[in-house]
C-alpha cells in the first residue's frame, strides 16, 4: 500500500522484527503498518498477497482476510496489527511532518491536525475521512483527500462516530454523537479555510500553544488586582486575540472573553 509518509530508521527496524517474529515479509508488515496509519491506529483497510489479499482489521474487532477460512492466516494478521498498533501510538515511526515552531505547522509524531489544537482526546478514521478531538476547545479537525478542515462543535461532547453510505465528500456523510443526539459534521460552523497536509497554517499571523479554554482562565477578583494578576490578564488577552485571528475563537467568543477581562482591570 502506498503511503505518502516516509518510515524512520526506527520504524525500519520495528518492520523488520515484527516480521521475522512472525513468519511473514517486511513488505507485508510495511503494508499493515500504512493501513493502520490511514486508519488512525486502530483501522487496516489492506492488500497484499501475503496477507490473503484484500482484507480489513478493526482493534476490538472482527480480522477479514481474502483466505476467509485460513484461521491461522487471520491470527497472524491480528497479532501483527495489534504490535503495531500498540508501537504506532508510542513510538516515533514515521518521518514527522513539516513542523514551523509557532506558525501554524502540524505537530510533531504521528499527527497531522494543526499544532496549535495541542493533543486530541481521540483520534479515528472511517473509510477515507479522519478526525482528530478537542473537547477542551470545542474543535474537531476533518482530514480527507490531503485537506485539514478545522469544526467548531458548538457544545457538543462527542460520544462516538459513523459514515453513511453513498454519500459524496465529508459534509453530510460523517456523523457524530453526543448527548444531543446524532448530527452530521455540515452542520457545524467551519472555522477556516482547508489546508493539504504539511502547508503552512493558512492563519495570517504566527501564535503561541493555546492556552486552556478561556471560559476556565482564573482571573483574580479580590478587591483591587495585584501588578502579577494584571500581567497575567494582559497576557491572557494577547492569547484570546491570537486565537481570535486563526480562527480558533469565534468573533461573539472573543468579544464576551474580552469583555470580560478588561471588567477584572
């Protein structure tokens, strides 16, 4: 399977002692493992004559091969899956992506969600879409044909993920669901312009990591505010106006955020 990542010295050696663990090629394993990188970690969608041919492996799930009734084939794909699934989310396997500290790059290991959303409560792919989490900042980013789409959720705590059938292009074949129900990604606002795989941040201006979510900043409200408690209220609203400029604000979110501080002064 091709795959548009390129493997580390690491990853090379990892290939290579799972295959001979197991009995099989390195081509074979290199192919899992470029399966379950498009899966997100814990989905294979495969091919290769070693293996059966066309197949599918699922964490927690059911293990298909062509061989349907070769049982001894589908443990050895399971167990193969299941190492690299495991090194996948805690070792450096991959050669990172494009990474420009402080511009909007994509993180660093496995990620290709933009950097500045931080680390991802969880991360899945269905079919030829991927997503990545926030709930801390009410985002969830879209990857599908090289593109990054960034989501506003809009209050929703996201429970669990499907992919309709016969449906063209994300919007409306991904669906969600949360404590208010099932909803499909078009329903939510987008937040900025859709970006391929390792561009620079379509945002206009450089910004720090995000801070936590403003609706959590602590802001002091004893009597009158110390010089620190000042310091820090200042330098909370150079961080909400960054994030106001990329897009990971909305204009009313940041308007009531600033608001509200300038209220503590």
């Amino acid at each position: 399977m091709f795959s548009s990542r390129a493997l580390t010295s690491h990853g090379e050696k990892v290939v290579k002692e799972i295959a001979d663990r197991h009995g099989v090629s390195a081509d074979a394993v290199r192919t899992l493992l470029f399966a379950l990188e498009k899966g997100g970690g814990t989905i294979a969608q495969f091919s290769h004559p070693e293996l059966g041919g066309n197949g599918q492996w699922m964490r927690g799930g059911m293990t298909m091969v062509g061989d349907m009734f070769n049982d001894r084939l589908k443990a050895t794909v399971n167990a193969i899956c299941l190492e690299l699934s495991s090194v996948f989310s805690s070792q450096e396997l991959f050669v990172p992506l494009a990474v420009e500290d402080h511009t909007g790059g994509l993180a660093a290991k496995n990620a290709w969600w933009p950097a500045e959303l931080g680390a991802p409560s969880s991360i899945g792919a269905q079919n030829d879409v991927r997503y990545a989490y926030f709930p801390s900042l009410n985002r969830i980013a879209i990857l599908q044909d090289g593109r990054v789409q960034i989501y506003d959720t809009q209050g929703h705590t996201i429970q669990g993920v499907q992919q309709q059938q016969q449906q063209q292009g994300m919007s409306g074949a991904l669906q969600f669901t949360s404590q208010n129900g099932t909803f499909g990604i078009s329903t939510l606002p987008k937040l900025s312009p859709d970006r391929k795989v390792g561009e620079t941040s379509a945002f206009a201006a450089p910004v720090e990591p995000p801070p936590p979510p403003p609706p959590t900043v602590a802001i002091p409200t004893t009597g009158r505010s110390s010089s620190a408690s000042t310091e820090e209220t200042l330098r909370t609203l150079e961080r909400i106006a960054e994030l106001h400029q990329k897009g990971i604000l909305s204009d009313e979110e940041f308007r009531n955020k600033k608001a509200e501080l300038l209220s503590r002064l």
